[in-house]
C-alpha cells in the first residue's frame, strides 16, 4: 500500500511539474505551450472533480441528496477551471430561468470545453444524458451512475427511448429537470454555427409535459482550437432564453418545435458571437498575436480572475 501511495505522488509531482513548466513555457511565448498547459490542467480538473464527485454522491446518498451531486460536482469544476486555466462562462442574461423547475435544457456543443459551460449554468436537480459507454470510465462513470445521470444507447433505438420514457416518468415525479445537447456531437465551428438538432430533447420535454429551456454559449473558437492548437484564457458570454412550453403540444408538433427552438437559439448565437465580450473569443481577438496570449497565460494573470 505504501508503494501505491509513493508512486501515485510521483505520478502527480510529475504532472503539476509538467504543467507548470508549459505555462512557464507559454510566458516566453514558446508555441503550442499555452495550449498543453490548459489542457493538462483541464484534464487535472475533471480528474479531480470526478473523483470529489463519487465521494459526493455517496455521501449526499445517504442524507438522501444525491439530486443535487451533479449541481455540486459542475460547480466545483468551474471554480478549479477558472483558477487554473482562466476559462469563465458567464452568464449575461436570463440567469432566472435556470429557476424552472422540472424542465429540459438544451445547449450548443462547440466542443470538450463545453463540459465547463455546465459548471456555470447548471441548477441543482438536474442531471446530464451521456452516452452508455461513459459509464465504463473510471470515476468519470462512477460518478456519473452514482448521481442519475441518464444513459443513452444510440445505437439501439428502442433502449434509447426506454431511457427517455423513464427520465420523462423521474422529471414528473421527482422534479428533476435534464439537461442535453440536441446537435447530439460537437460543432467546433469557426463561427456562429450550429448544426441541425435530434429530436430526442423535444420528445422528452413533450412526454414529460415540462418547459423547454435553451442555453446559448457564444462561439468561442478563438478560445480553444484543438486543430489550430490553440487553448487561452477567456470569458465566454452565455445566454439563458426564456422557457419554451410544451404542456399542450403532442408528438405531432415536435417536429415544428424542434424547427423554431433551433431558429431561436442561432439568432442568440450570432448576438452573443458579436457582442464585446463574444468577439474577444473570435477569432478576430486571436489576430492580436501570439505575445497577448502569452500574457494571458502568466500566474499573476489567472490569480487576478483574467479579466479578458
């Protein structure tokens, strides 16, 4: 046991060396350093959360909490990122709707970071769908299974709507509101884009009678580029629209829902992708150069909130 243990100090004095050699690296404007030292760092945070996150849910279990570990565990996510990487989503407007209660929230998926938008958006009572194979990962999975997280098998459509008319039955029972990403994969556009919406999210709500709440995230290509290999620091604008009702529509309709939700959500998309805030996160902020996001990288800049 104690070899364990000293190996496993080992392996991570040599991660937080290897980090913070990157983000010394990317203070002398060495390429590509800023963006392996946000990513080490971010993969040191989901590490460190899921594993707070099984702890968590036992233990919230037990007190009969386990609704809120989801909520707990995003929340802890997104203050590690914002003090190790300087990453922020913030929430610019319509904060109060993340209030409704049972609902379904949907999302824009750019990208990996999107699991940070999470962190500041999520209420409690709620919980994520994730993909069936998620719950083979160590700790990721544990914690996910372990606080009711709703797993979807894609590949069998009559287990994925089993899993949906079970969380439509838990929504209406316990109150429990879910959230889900209807591009169903990531975008990682350049700019205000999305692509077309699965209907599964306006199923759910339509079954379960509850609001439809969309949550838009401005394009933050400029923030994070894995092709370009591109990681810095930033405040990325979040939008919360108004909830969406669906108590009187029928599965006829959610084809015309699914059609006008995504209407809506692109027009905000290019609002926020444009607003002050949206276009440092551009790629026309990227174009200040290498030197500014060196800056941006130093300790003295993510212990100050990074302002930019």
């Amino acid at each position: 046991m104690h070899t364990i243990l000293m190996v496993l100090l080992r392996l991570l004095a040599f991660y937080l060396g290897l980090t913070t050699t990157f983000f010394t690296l990317s203070y002398f404007s060495v390429p590509t350093a800023s963006f392996y030292a946000r990513l080490l760092a971010s993969y040191g945070c989901l590490l460190l959360c899921a594993t707070y996150g099984v702890f968590a849910s036992v233990a919230l279990r037990l007190f009969g909490k386990h609704r809120i570990s989801q909520w707990t565990v995003a929340r802890a996510f997104s203050y590690t990122m914002a003090l190790t990487t300087g990453i922020h989503f913030e929430i610019v407007s319509g904060a109060e709707y993340l209030n409704t209660r049972p609902c379904v929230l949907i999302g824009n998926h750019q990208s990996e970071l999107d699991v940070l938008l999470l962190g500041a958006i999520f209420p409690p009572y709620c919980s994520v769908t994730a993909k069936r194979s998620l719950r083979l990962v160590p700790l990721l999975g544990w914690f996910m299974a372990l606080s009711g997280t709703v797993f979807i098998d894609r590949s069998n459509s009559a287990s994925a709507h089993a899993a949906f008319d079970k969380a439509a039955a838990e929504m209406r029972k316990e109150r429990q509101s879910v959230f889900i990403f209807p591009e169903g994969t990531r975008s990682y556009a350049e700019g205000p884009e999305m692509g077309a919406f699965k209907k599964g999210a306006f199923h759910l709500a339509v079954k379960a009678g509850v609001d439809i709440v969309p949550v838009v995230a401005g394009n933050y290509w400029g923030v994070l580029s894995v092709k370009e290999q591109r990681f810095r620091s930033g405040r990325i604008p979040v939008k919360v629209l108004p909830p969406i009702p669906t108590a009187h529509l029928t599965a006829a309709d959610v084809e015309e829902l699914t059609r006008t939700t995504r209407e809506k959500m692109l027009k905000e998309l290019v609002a926020l992708t444009e607003s002050p805030m949206g276009q440092k996160a551009t790629k026309a902020h990227v174009e200040a150069g290498e030197e500014d996001l060196a800056r941006l990288a130093t300790p003295t800049a993510m212990a100050s909130g990074l302002e930019r």
